[in-house]
C-alpha cells in the first residue's frame, strides 16, 4: 500500500511541476501580419499602401510584380463610382493596365474575402475583375465602406457568391483618394453602366514603388 501512494504521489508532483512551468511561461505574441507597403505617386499626390501577403498572397504577389516591373508607372485613375445613397462620399476610384497588351500579365485566382478576411471598408484596395479568375492589372481603392462588394455565400448568383478581392488598405493619402473622387466626370465617356463614370482627364499615376517599412518597436522584454 505504501509503494502504491508512493507511485501515486510521484505522478501527481509530476503533474504539477508540468502544470507549474507551462504556467509560467510568458505568453506568445501574436505573429505580425505579413505587410507590404508601396507608395503610389499622382499628379494629385501620394497614397500610401499596406499589402496584406500574410492573407492574401496570390492577389499581393500579383501586384507587386507589376509594380517591381514598372508596369504600373504612366497608367491613369481613369474611373470614379460615386454611389448616391448612404454617408458621402460613397465609392470609389479605379486604376490600371485596361488591358494594355503592352503591360497586363495572365490572369490570377481570385482570393474571396470570405477566406482572407480583408473586407470592403474605407480605404481597401480590391482588384477590378470580370468573372472571378478574371482579375489582372486593374483596381480600386474604396472610399466608403462597400459590404456588397464582399464575398456573399449566401447570395442567389455566382458573381455575389465569389465578390471581390481585396488585398491591403490606404495607410497614408486618403485626401488624395477623395481628390481624386472629386475631379470631374465625362458626360459621354464609356459605355453601359460605365457612362458617366469615366473621368473627363484621367488622373496619372506617376511610380508606384515599395516602401520600406519600420521594424517594429521593442517589447519590454527585448530591453
């Protein structure tokens, strides 16, 4: 009886002295999202932008190959949505390649926010697309917050069900996206629904170049 309380004591202060140390260790900080910051330079200023890799890494990628190739650098904001109900402004603006075979590359697969979490609020960037596959080198940068353009599972079509891509946000410039917004709009341009969105002199888009971001700041345990 005695070596049985004995086995069972030894037991127990192992548990213990597992549940002891595994208390005390400092808890782990969260891993730090996997950001890439560009700067996109108009003729009206400079937005600055923070890519989401960590959640959204084939729509990232795909972007900064055109900026790394300069793809980007000459082509115009050359759209603005403006939506009539809710807070205003409400909508957005839209850039890129439309096509140009001289600067678009192949297609990607589209990333729904259903799966990496980026939504459609103030100041997402998302990738202007047809069907969804679709997207290349066109984008837009949201000035209001747009859940419709959100993936919708629930939705009744395929297009509401995938929604858009968005892939990072506005982290300094968004005076310069509500400039943009403002500039005036061709009573004739495009066609479709697109008529009366085309801007009447596209706003250019000079460079569009990686921006080296600051390391983080010391935790109190790394001083």
């Amino acid at each position: 009886m005695t070596a049985r309380f004995a086995r069972l004591a030894a037991a127990l202060w192992l548990f213990l002295s597992a549940a002891l140390a595994h208390a005390e260790e400092p808890p782990q900080p969260a891993p730090a999202p996997e950001l890439v910051r560009v700067a996109m330079t108009t003729q009206l200023g400079t937005i600055t932008l923070d890519l989401d890799a960590g959640r959204a890494p084939v729509t990232t990628a795909n972007f900064l190959r055109y900026v790394d190739e300069k793809r980007f650098d000459g082509i115009v904001f050359y759209r603005v949505m403006r939506l009539e109900w809710g807070e205003q402004p409400n909508g957005l603006i839209q850039a890129g390649v439309q096509g140009n075979p001289q600067r678009v590359l192949p297609p990607i697969a589209h990333e729904p926010t259903s799966e990496t979490g980026i939504l459609h609020k103030a100041g997402a960037i998302s990738m202007a697309r047809f069907a969804p596959g679709t997207a290349t080198g066109d984008f837009s940068i949201l000035v209001s917050d747009i859940p419709g353009l959100d993936a919708n599972p629930d939705a009744p079509d395929p297009d509401s069900v995938a929604g858009f891509a968005a892939f990072g946000h506005v982290v300094e410039g968004m005076e310069v996206v509500r400039n943009i917004y403002d500039v005036p709009l061709s009573p004739t341009k495009g066609e479709g629904f697109l008529k009366g969105q085309m801007i009447e002199n596209p706003v250019k888009i000079l460079t569009v170049r990686r921006v080296k971001l600051a390391p983080p700041a010391p935790t109190e345990s790394e001083d």
